[in-house]
C-alpha cells in the first residue's frame, strides 16, 4: 500500500510516517495542501493521511480538489477539532475517514489498512501462485508450505509480482510502489532485492527475467 502523508508539523509527519513504514507501508510525505494535490497522483496514492488545517491550500480544499480531480486515493482526515459538527463536516467534504488527534497510533494503523482495503487497487489479503503463498496482513510467506522470512523491500516486490499474476512488471513500477520519493530512479535497488528475493526463495526459480522490460513470476 502507498500512503501520502500531508502533515505542517514536520516532527508529526515523520512520525506518522515511520510507524506507516513499520507496517510495510511505502509512504511520502509533504507539509502543505498545494504539495499534497500535485504530489496525490504522481505516487498513485492508494490512501492519503491528510491534516485538516494545512498551510497554502487548507485540507478542506485538498479534499474537494481530489474529488474533483477523480483520485481514486482515499482520504483519512486528522484534525484537533473532535467535535461531532467537525467530524460530520469532514465526512461531508468528500473524507472516507476522519481522526481526531491526539489519536493512538494503533488506531491510525487500523483505519489506513482498512481504507486500503477499499482502495480501488487493493491488496487481497492472501496471495497465491504456485507453491507461493503470502499473506499481506500477517507479513507472512510461504513456499512448498516452508515459511520465508523477507525484508519489507523484499516483501513488496514479491506481492506486486503476485498481484501482476504472470504479466510484466517494470522496474519502474517496482520502485515506484516499493520505494517511496526519494528513491533515485537510477538506482540498482530493485535488481539487488529482486537477486536476494530468489536467493530466498530458492530453487526453481519462480521469477522470469525479461529483458529491458522488467520481471514477472513463471
């Protein structure tokens, strides 16, 4: 799952963020509405944790200019106002959700996985093809029914290989849904995890090679 982080506070956000990442979430971060809206589709948010009273454009604006811009992203609204009148209105706006802070972060993982089950291109929450097995929620996977223990990196290239189902997948898109936006685009990171993901896996080798146009599983 990817998740925009739209937070002023910057000490708030990269907090959010890294609890987000501890559950192998990929996430980015911006501190302004305006950033939030231009950076929504070029990371193909599937959920977006945005701050209510937000710097430039106010996260009331943000949520209409989503909608209006037809992201498929859905939309956690924070805020200090925990009022009923606040919550409704939010909801009203176009929000999926909405949490008031000071919130427990527990939560705030409950309610971003949840709406990332509803996310147009969600994750099953179990996977197969072949002897693989892999199971999102619990961060397991299996192979022949032995159990594998992957890296978060390791753990996001193999599901988008499982989501694709047999068809390509770039290197592009790996880094793009695995990495988060500040990932150089020019960087061997995703041949190096797709090398130490086989080496995981073993033998045979469930990962297809196809050259200059990325991997699929056989």
């Amino acid at each position: 799952m990817r998740v925009l982080v739209v937070e002023d506070d910057p000490v708030l956000a990269q907090l959010i963020a890294a609890g987000l990442r501890e559950h192998d979430m990929t996430v980015d971060v911006v501190h302004d509405g305006a950033a939030a809206v231009s950076r929504v589709t070029d990371v193909a948010a599937d959920v977006v944790v945005l701050d209510r009273d937000l710097p430039v454009l106010h996260g009331d604006d943000v949520t209409r200019a989503l909608i209006r811009l037809g992201s498929p992203a859905r939309i956690l609204m924070l805020t200090a106002a925990a009022s009923l009148d606040s919550r409704v209105e939010g909801l009203n706006l176009g929000a999926d959700d909405y949490l008031a802070k000071p919130f427990a972060f527990a939560e705030l993982i409950a309610r971003v996985t949840a709406l990332g089950r509803r996310a147009p291109n969600r994750i099953p929450t179990v996977l197969h093809r072949g002897d693989l097995t892999v199971d999102v929620g619990r961060h397991e996977v299996r192979r022949g029914g032995r159990p594998v223990t992957l890296t978060r990196k390791e753990f996001g290239v193999l599901t988008e290989l499982l989501r694709a189902d047999g068809e390509i997948v770039s290197a592009e898109h790996l880094l793009n849904r695995v990495w988060d936006e500040h990932a150089d685009p020019f960087t061997t990171a995703v041949r190096t995890t797709v090398k130490t993901l086989r080496q995981k896996l073993g033998d045979p080798d469930p990962i297809a090679t196809v050259v200059g146009r990325g991997y699929r599983l056989a």
